[in-house]
C-alpha cells in the first residue's frame, strides 16, 4: 500500500479556510459558537470538533508594510508520531498501512492526555477539556482524543482528503 503524509505549503495559503470548512462537512462535525477576539482566526483553538483550523498571523515589515502569514493547524501523520508513542494504552493510537495516525475511539480513554503532551504540534483536543486552563486536574471532562483522521475513508478509495480537494491554490496536499 501507498503511504500518504498531509504537505502544507504556507507559501501558497490565502487564508480562505475551505479546508477547515471542508473538514466540517465531510467528517459531519457541528459549528462552535464563537466570539470576536480581534483576529480573523475562528474559532480561536482547535478541538474535538474542529480537526483543521487556518491560523492568521499579522506583521508589519521594517518599511511599514502589513503582511498576512496563513499556517494550517492539523495533524501532521508524522514518520515517527510522538502521540503515538506517548500513549500509554496499546492500539489506542495506531499507523496504519497508509500514513493515518489513528484514534482508536473504543481503546482511547485510560489515561491523562499523554498524546497531547507526546505531540510536538500539540494537535490531539479532548471532548469537554480545556487545554489554556492551569488546572488541568478538572472532573468533567472526557478522555477521548479527538484529531484529523487524513480522510482514510476518501484515501483507501484512491481520491483525495476533503481539505486538500477544497484548497484552491494547491497549499494542501
């Protein structure tokens, strides 16, 4: 079997997110109720229900100019998966035959976020769990990893992720 790995090109990126909103669709995930926090970024973290999210980034040059910076924010499929090594429950993360670093939903659950913390990307979000809080030691949330699963569905058919088929300039591949 062909191994496949997600190639994000910055350089190409405009900004207009049909990935993430491709992303949505196709895996059926609900839209989050966010709040204007003075960037275009939206929502503003990924989560169990947003596996690809479009970061903007704005600079100023040394002549004054304004420029955009676009950085996809998803999981990597890497060689080597930190989360994958970090788990501490056999199978609950596995790569597969063709690239996936995948959550094994039924297994996944007996432990305190080790993949999170194994990912260099910190990519996996977990359902009801608040990554920016200090106290991570909260009661209600639930221990399943949630993450990009690079479309294996569309992929073992021989067609593309729904993020890259949406992605007009070709920046996801």
């Amino acid at each position: 079997m062909v191994e496949y790995g997600m190639l994000i090109d910055t350089s190409l990126c405009i900004g207009c997110r049909g990935c993430q909103v491709a992303c949505k669709q196709w895996n059926q995930m609900p839209a989050e109720v966010t709040s204007n926090t003075g960037t275009y970024k939206n929502p503003p973290d990924m989560s169990y229900h947003t596996w690809t999210l479009v970061d903007f980034q704005e600079f100023t040059d040394a002549a004054g100019k304004v420029h955009w910076v676009f950085r996809k924010e998803q999981c990597r499929h890497c060689v080597d998966p930190g989360c994958l090594n970090a788990c501490p429950v056999p199978d609950a993360i596995v790569k597969d035959g063709s690239g996936a670093v995948i959550v094994n939903q039924n297994l996944c659950g007996d432990c305190d976020t080790e993949c999170y913390d194994g990912c260099p990307w910190s990519i996996p979000r977990f359902r009801g769990y608040d990554h920016a809080a200090a106290d991570k030691g909260r009661p209600n949330w639930i221990n399943e990893s949630w993450k990009c699963w690079m479309c294996r569905d569309r992929i073992s058919e021989g067609r593309p992720t729904a993020c890259s088929q949406t992605c007009a300039p070709g920046a996801t591949r």
